[in-house]
C-alpha cells in the first residue's frame, strides 16, 4: 500500500470515528474539539499579551502549571515505558497482553508534554538551531531534551515493527533494550534539572531522580490500568481473554498496590526531612502541609488507593481499580504541581520586603494549555483504538492460554 493509500484510510477512518457512539469515538470528537478551541484561545492570548498571559514572574514562580503539566506526562510516559519493558526487556511475557498499548500511551503522552512545554517556552523553535549551536552539555536540561527526543523516535520505531508483529527479532528487542535505556536516563535528567539547583532547597539533591523515577512507574501503572478499561467499556467481560486475566488476577493489583507504597513513603521520606530540618529555603514543606491540596493528593490520591488495591474485597473488581487509578493520577498531577511551585515559594534572596511565602495561582491560559495536554492524550488514544490493535501480542503467545505465556517464549 502506498503513502497516499495510508492517508485516505487514516481519513477514512478519523471521520468514521467521529460518528460512531462508542468511548473511543467521544474520546476523539471532545479531545479534537476542546483541543481546538483551547489552542485557538492559548494562540490568541500569547499573540496579543505574551507573557503577561501567565501569572508567574522573574522575581516569583518561574516555571508555573504549564511546567508541571509537561512533567507530568513526560513521566507518565517514562512509566508506560517502565512496565512495556517488563514484557519486552525482562522477559516478563505474562505483560505481553498491555505492551503495545503501553507503547502507544507513552508516545502520545510524550507529545502533549512537549506541545505544552513548547507553549510555555514561546520560541520552542530556536532549540533546533540553539540546541546543536550551543551544546550546554553541562546542563541536565539539555541532556533531558535529548533523551527525550532519543525515547520518543525508538518508541516510535519500536510501535511500528509491532504493528507488522515483529515483536522478537533482534532488531525489536535492540530498540526495547535501547528504549528502556533511554528513558531511564531521560527521567533522570529530568529529575536532574530540578536536583542540582542548590538555590532551591526543596529540589535540591540526588533523591529528586529517584523520585520521579519510582513515581513514574506508578503513574504509568495508573494510565494503563485506566486506560484498558476505557477501551472496553469500564467492563472486564469485554475485554479479551488474556487482558480479562490480568485485571481479574492478583498479579496486577499487587503490583498496583506496590508501586503505590513505595510512592507513599518516598513523600513520606520527603515530608519528614522537609519538617524536621531548618535548614533555610525549606520553610515551603510547612506551607505545603498546611495547604488543602496536599492532603487531597495524599489522603485520597495516595492512601485511599493503597488500601482499595489491599484490599481482598476489592482489588479485583472493575470498579475500584478504576477508582484507584482515576484517584492515583489526580495525585499525581497535583504532586507535580506543588513540587513545582513549593520549591519556588520561598524566595531566594529575603529581606524585610519578602518575609513570607510567594503565593502563585495559575491564569486562565494557563489551565487552557493543560486542557491542550489532555485533549491530545484523549483525540490520539481514541484514534488509536480505532486504527490500531493495541491488544495485540506476539504470534506465539496468541496460541498460547493466558498462563502459559511465559513457557511459550521460553
């Protein structure tokens, strides 16, 4: 089939998406529609006040919501990478059933991170030209863009030999290793960029990579477990039969259950030393403990969860697998929110006329670039589902029954 082909049936297909009344069909027409609209309104403020559009400042919050919201998909899309390697890297082909889903989440969140963040920037442009000019090899910023866009091109590379299901031939296993290698470091840097600026108390150190790294798996966790049952109907009847296993099994709410704990005492750990030490610039976890927000991202985005997923009463049922995972990423974009802004609360040179913590609330436009982030996530999984089969596994496996996969590609 040849390239104008491919683009008539990728047309076809878009438009008969739009009419039918399925949940990838709404997922397509409201994630393009507000994706629209909320570009054309982000596109006209940007064009006739600039950075006046957005409530941070020099001397205050520099990096606001639209910051946190790239960091939250780029690390969502570390995390799906995370667990389509389990399949794909370490041999753990029992996962082989959400792998291509996996991969296909974690290219679509990485673009609506990076369309965010190139909002944000204003001149995203000139990185292709200041970028290789420059060469700030130095700089974690540099580095995490690079391996970014290193991840993002083998994930791509990688999803479509699996879709002409070359899932183990040496050069899709090469491209699974090179992947996970990439985004490894990728989240690294990316923790890197707020871990080495010692004028920021709250970010400061080398447990911040560590961080969003565990915290990337267990967001990548919570997207793939929504997302599987969005694609079906919020029902495990419907789902095919090696998927139906999974989220009817044990092995997936324990891992759910695990990643969600290690989550919890990693702000645990972080609060603590936060508290108890006075060092000067960590007056913001005081703040942050005080503030409603937190508790609702640790009560009910992080607790709640973790007891529902223990739970022998409740952990396999549709329903509060859902509910864990809708409450898990809802904690998670606010943990990225208030990482952002409470490293920058406190100000960095104080004197009688900045006695207190910098207060910051994010505009208008702001909140309309993160609607841009979701719509695309929402519009490309729709379209996905419709052309794609993201529930596909090997050849070998489809032979095989849901536990003997493992013994299949041995």
């Amino acid at each position: 089939m040849n390239h104008a082909a491919e683009a008539r049936n990728l047309v076809r297909a878009a438009v008969n998406l739009w009419r039918e009344k399925s949940v990838a069909g709404a997922m397509w027409k409201y994630g393009v529609v507000i994706g629209l609209l909320s570009f054309a309104f982000v596109m006209y403020m940007l064009l006739t006040e600039g950075g006046a559009a957005f409530n941070t400042s020099s001397d205050g919050i520099n990096w606001g919501l639209a910051v946190s919201t790239y960091v939250f998909f780029a690390l969502i899309s570390s995390g799906l990478t995370f667990i389509a390697s389990l399949s794909m890297v370490f041999g753990l082909k029992e996962f082989y059933p959400i792998a291509k889903r996996c991969i296909w989440l974690a290219i679509i969140t990485l673009v609506a991170g990076f369309t965010v963040l190139a909002l944000e920037l204003g001149h995203p442009f000139r990185m292709l030209w200041a970028m290789p000019a420059g060469m700030q090899y130095l700089s974690p910023m540099f580095w995490m863009g690079v391996f970014y866009l290193i991840d993002l091109a083998l994930m791509l590379v990688k999803f479509y030999l699996m879709e002409r299901e070359d899932w183990d031939s040496s050069l899709s296993q090469t491209l699974g290793i090179a992947s996970f290698v990439a985004v490894v470091l990728a989240s690294g840097m990316l923790g890197l960029v707020f871990g080495s600026m010692v004028m920021r108390p709250m970010w400061y150190g080398s447990f911040t990579s560590v961080y969003f790294m565990l915290s990337a798996a267990l967001s990548g966790a919570a997207t793939i477990v929504l997302a599987i049952y969005v694609a079906y109907g919020f029902s495990q009847e419907r789902m095919p039969e090696p998927l139906r296993s999974m989220a009817s099994g044990d092995v997936l709410p324990k891992i759910f259950a695990t990643l969600i704990g290690i989550a919890l005492v990693s702000v645990a750990v972080r609060m603590w030393t936060g508290l108890w030490s006075n060092l000067d610039g960590l007056e913001g976890f005081h703040g942050l403990v005080r503030s409603p927000v937190f508790h609702l991202e640790v009560w009910a985005g992080l607790i709640l969860p973790f007891v529902l997923m223990l739970s022998p009463a409740m952990q396999r049922q549709a329903r509060w697998q859902i509910t864990a995972a809708a409450l898990v990423l809802l904690g998670m974009f606010i943990d990225r929110f208030q990482f952002l802004v409470s490293g920058q609360a406190v100000p960095m040179f104080k004197g009688a006329w900045a006695s207190g913590l910098t207060e910051y609330t994010p505009s208008f436009t702001e909140w309309m670039m993160t609607a841009i982030g979701f719509a695309i996530v929402f519009a490309c999984y729709g379209l996905g589902e419709k052309l794609f089969k993201l529930e596909a596994t090997p050849p070998a496996a489809k032979a095989a029954p849901a536990g003997e996969l493992t013994a299949a590609h041995r």
